[in-house]
C-alpha cells in the first residue's frame, strides 16, 4: 500500500503538494513512483518559469515509462532539486523527502486538490 501523508494535498496526476510559508513544494506521489520503477532520468523547469495549473513543467523517465509531470498549483517556480539531476533514486526511495522536484509561490490558481482521504479513495477506485 502507498504511503500518504495527512498534510499533504494531491492531484488527480499523482503530484503531491505541502503548504511552506508562502511556498508550496511539489513531487510525486509514492504511489506514482511505485508505478513508474525506478527513475532514471528527470527533466525540470528553470527557476523564474511560471506555469499554469495542469501545464507540463517537467518529464520524469523510468526504466518502465515516461510521464509528463503537471503543476497542481499555477505559479513561478522559485527552485528545482538540482539534486536530483545526478542522481534521481531519492524519488524511488524518498518521494515526499528528499525526492521533492520544485518549489513554487503559487497564483492562487489550482487545480481541485484532494486530501490524504479522498487521494486514498481516488486510488482504491483506480485499482479495480
């Protein structure tokens, strides 16, 4: 079963947000890491780049798949996870940690976010 934090809000793209200030950090869920295996390339935006809510800001690639990764939140990105340009295990191994992919100051524009309840039921419903 994936883990899912109570202090996060999700989308229906399996992208997870948490409230930082007047921030917002943004990464894949658990069960989107899970589905994709492991991930061995990653492609993010430059900071200063301003997305719409549901616009691509980035391409994630696994072994399996590749997969569009869509902002939950329209607004300007204010830093990647450079980090994650070398070595993209810690989004297997750590998605809601240290596999975050960007933060964002969000519009006020989102997309209809779930919380931790309805992300689990979203997914339930996804399985049958």
């Amino acid at each position: 079963m994936s883990t899912i934090p109570a202090d996060l809000r999700y989308s229906k793209s399996d992208e997870w947000v948490r409230v930082e200030g007047d921030e917002v950090v943004i990464g894949i869920t658990d069960y989107a890491q899970e589905q994709l295996g492991d991930i061995v390339y990653l492609e993010l935006p430059q900071v200063g780049a301003t997305f719409a809510p549901g616009e691509s800001f980035g391409v994630i690639e696994s072994v399996k798949a590749s997969s569009d990764l869509y902002a939950p939140v329209g607004g300007e990105v204010t830093a990647v996870n450079s980090a994650l340009e070398h070595d993209q295990q810690p989004i297997n191994s750590d998605p809601y940690g240290a596999g975050w992919l960007v933060r964002m100051r969000p519009s006020g524009e989102e997309e209809e976010l779930m919380d931790a309840a309805a992300y689990a039921a979203y997914l339930e419903g996804r399985s049958h």
